[in-house]
C-alpha cells in the first residue's frame, strides 16, 4: 500500500523528515542523544495505516520507503538512521487520546 503526503511533506525543511540522529551531546559522564520528532506527515501516516491494520513494521517500512523518496527528490543521500517499529509503537502508546484512539494533530501539539 503507497500512501502519497508530498502535499504535507514539500512545506518542510531537510529536517522535517527526519526521526532520530546519532550525534550524542555528551556532559557529565552520561551520553544524551538528540533526536528529532516525528513529523505531522508522518503521525498522519501512521494513523491512517494503523486504521488500515497495517502492522507497526510496516508502517515504519513505508515511512523509511517515503523518507528516502523525499530524499531522492532533493537531490540528498537517503538518512542512514531508520525508523524501527519500536517508534511507531512508543508513538501510539505515548499519545493515546482518552478513547484509547491515536489522534496525529494532538499527538503532534503534545510534541511540540
């Protein structure tokens, strides 16, 4: 199943489609590593495919599969960090709404 966001994802910076990266901020002895969020795109994504019964790799399979489109538009290597399945699931449960349902609009307002 392709699920095309372009409208949503051409808004964006080269960051926006960004999940994790492996740069760590190191103090104190403790290594803290810098991540960056899901994008609306991307909760969108999730939602509809969860909605769908996709299961949680692959639903992280098509969002890797749009990140390295997205990339290739631009003309950029494909990110090196994947999206794992365990994201999508700490994204679903981390941002259930009262209902037990996943909302991407509040899960986003919640991040930011």
């Amino acid at each position: 199943m392709k699920i095309y966001i372009s409208s949503l994802l051409s808004g964006g910076d080269a960051s926006a489609a960004g999940v994790a990266e492996t740069a760590p901020k190191s103090g104190l002895g403790r290594v803290h590593w810098q991540y960056k969020q899901l994008t609306l795109a991307q909760r969108y994504t999730i939602s509809t495919m969860r909605q769908n019964g996709s299961s949680l790799q692959a639903i992280a399979d098509e969002l890797n599969r749009l990140r390295e489109e997205e990339a290739a538009l631009k003309g950029e290597k494909s990110p090196v960090k994947k999206i794992a399945a365990s994201t999508i699931s700490r994204e679903l449960n981390r941002n259930r709404n009262r209902r037990g349902g996943y909302s991407p609009g509040l899960a986003n307002e919640m991040a930011m």
